[in-house]
C-alpha cells in the first residue's frame, strides 16, 4: 500500500502532542486538527505510527507498528542544504550557513568554535528556527550538579522515585536540535557523560539512577550543536579534551570586518544615526587591528554583542561618552597608569565624541597629569 505520510508522534517539553511525517522528515501540523491529534496520541501510547493513506476522495488512516514501515526510496525527500532562507537579520557567510543547516538536516555534531559575542549561540537558533525544528538550550558552563542537570535527579518520599532531566528529554525528542552551550566551561564529568551520546557508534546513555539502569538511545535526526571560547582571555575556559572535540566538525564563528559590523547595526537598528553607526564600527576596527599587533597593547576586541548594545543604547538617547563609560571602558583593565589598556581605549574613543571644539577633549598630557588614574 501507497502511503501518503507516515507519522510518528512524540510528546515535547510541554506535554504537547506533536508528530513527524517520516516520509518527508518534515514536522506534521496537528494543532488546529483535534482529530488527528486524538490519532497520533493513540499511536504513541500504543507504540505505533499512523500511516495516511488514500481512499476514494478522502483519506484513510491505518495503525503500523514500527518495524512493519520501511521508508520507500523513491518518496524519501532529501532537503537541499541551500543558502536560501538564511536570516537576514544575521550576517554569516553562505558556505557556513549551508554546513549548519546540513548538519542539523542530517542530525550530526557540530562546534562554533570564536570569541564571546560573535554570534555564535544566535546562529544555532536562527538555524533551528529557520528549519522548524524544536531546538533545547543547556548552558554547560553554568552547570553545578552535572549528574542531576544531564540524568536527572532521584527522590525518596513514599520510596524511590527518578526523575528524568530535560536533556534525557531532549534526546529522545525526534529531530530536534540540542544546543550545547558553553562547553569549554563545562565540568570534566559533563564531558565524559556526553561522550557516549554524541559518539556516532554508540549515541546511547545509560540512566543508572533509575531502577533496572534502562539504556536511552538517542532519537533519530537529534543533531547536538556546541560552542566554545577558545582563547587564553577566557580564563573560566578549559582546555577541550581532544577525544570530545573529534566527535564534532568544528568551524570557527565569522568575525565580521568593519563593513559587515555597519550593515549588521543598520539591519537591526534602521533608525540608527549612520555617523554612529561608523563611529561604532571604526573604534571596533581600530581596536580589533591593535589586538593583531605582535606587540599589542590590548588584550581583547570589542564583541559584536557589546556593538549591538551600544546601537540599542544610541537610539535609547545614550551620547557616545555615556555609552562608552557604561559598557566599553569597564571592558579593559586600568592597571598600569598611563599605559593601561584604559587609557587607550579612552584615548581612541574620545576622537569620536563630539563636545564642541577639541578644547573640550582630553590630550594624553591631560591623562598623564591625573593622579588617580581609577577613571
């Protein structure tokens, strides 16, 4: 028999009855349906899958069990990994974009890998969300009981009582992307839980808190997206254990040039002023083409996060020396007096200020007669 979808259910985070047509791996849209949702939940329960077939002018449904359903070749339709909806609220270059969205499609493992606040844990979202996939967040770095946070959490009142976390969830949510962020900040026991699950071979965990340790295999099309710090100004970062780093492709986050920063700021703050927006743009290149120096004067560049915020704050009617004495200066440290990394970044910045005439602005003879130099 011709089938017209084959629909596998499964509850999400919520509770919510949702489905997958497994002949298109598309998501199947049952919530304006009370009678569909009333089948699908029927086969879940049952441990079937709902098969839509045609008959006569109408259609007909008919319960299979799992293994009776072998996916025809013909009909299987493979999603091309185009540039095409790529958001355009978001600047990534088009050979990126096409891996993510082919790496979530076929459910693989993949690592941004670039500094803070370029974008890479936003990218993963627009992605899933471009791909209607339901996507799960879990900040790896901010996690304190790693057992209880990736297994679950076990309880005594009226016996024994396990409970499963919402990353046991999320793997056995089909298709689904799961986006681990901030593993380079993760405890080591995290990683050696992970291994297993995001092992090609194995994409299993065993629940060994739970009575008669059952073993939890990871959904079909689950694709585990990360993001990592690397760098010696991230102090909190570890240094990635290499067996857990090749269970991913890795691909570094864009750091975006002057022009794409200033197209980026105008895409999400057309009613920006434009002299701002290069005023922004050019103290982050300037800043950015010091930090490549060999003998560098500062430590770090200006995140496309902090850009943004400083945009928001413009048209909030913040005046760039508010802006910059807010979220810029407190960035780099004032160790050092007159050659701290404080008073360059006070120095470039005070070039873009505009306070009548340049009597008005401080000199680096005006920085050098301070005596307190904690501004």
């Amino acid at each position: 028999m011709e089938y017209k979808q084959v629909l596998r259910g499964y509850y999400d985070t919520e509770k919510k009855v949702k489905a997958i047509d497994l002949l298109t791996d598309q998501p199947y849209f049952i919530e304006d349906r009370p009678d569909m949702k009333q089948r699908i939940e029927r086969a879940i329960n049952f441990k079937q899958l709902l098969a839509v077939y045609q008959r006569g002018t109408r259609n007909g449904f008919k319960y299979i069990e799992q293994n009776e359903f072998n996916q025809p070749t013909e009909q299987k339709v493979i999603k091309q990994t185009t540039t095409m909806d790529k958001p355009d609220n978001f600047i990534i270059s088009d050979l990126k974009w096409k891996y993510l969205v082919r790496c979530i499609n076929k459910g693989k493992n993949l690592m941004f890998v670039g500094p803070a606040g370029t974008g890479k844990t936003q990218v993963v979202f627009e992605a899933a969300k471009t791909l209607d996939k339901p996507i799960f967040y879990f900040n790896l770095g901010s996690t304190q009981d790693v057992r209880s946070a990736i297994i679950g959490n076990t309880y005594f009142k009226d016996g024994t009582y396990f409970e499963e976390s919402a990353f046991i969830t999320a793997i056995k949510t089909p298709n689904t992307v799961v986006l681990l962020d901030e593993i380079s900040r993760a405890n080591p026991e995290a990683w050696n839980i992970l291994m297993p699950i995001l092992d090609a071979r194995i994409r299993k965990i065993r629940l060994d808190e739970k009575e008669n340790s059952p073993t939890i295999n990871v959904a079909d099309g689950v694709s585990f997206i990360s993001t990592a710090n690397i760098g010696f100004e991230y102090t909190a970062a570890r240094m990635l254990d290499r067996a857990l780093v090749d269970r991913f492709s890795v691909i570094e986050m864009d750091i975006l040039d002057k022009e794409q920063e200033m197209k980026l700021l105008a895409m999400k703050y057309p009613e920006l002023d434009p002299k701002v927006n290069e005023a922004f743009c050019d103290i982050s290149f300037r800043i950015r083409m010091e930090c490549e120096r060999n003998d560098s004067k500062l430590s770090s560049v200006l995140s496309t996060r902090t850009l943004i915020e400083a945009a928001e704050m413009a048209i909030d009617g913040f005046a760039i020396d508010e802006i910059a004495e807010l979220i810029i200066y407190p960035q780099y440290s004032d160790d050092g007096g007159t050659d701290s990394e404080r008073i360059y970044i006070r120095q470039l910045v005070q070039k873009y200020i505009q306070k009548g005439n340049k009597e008005n602005l401080f000199t680096d003879n005006d920085f050098r007669t301070l005596e307190n130099y904690d501004i």
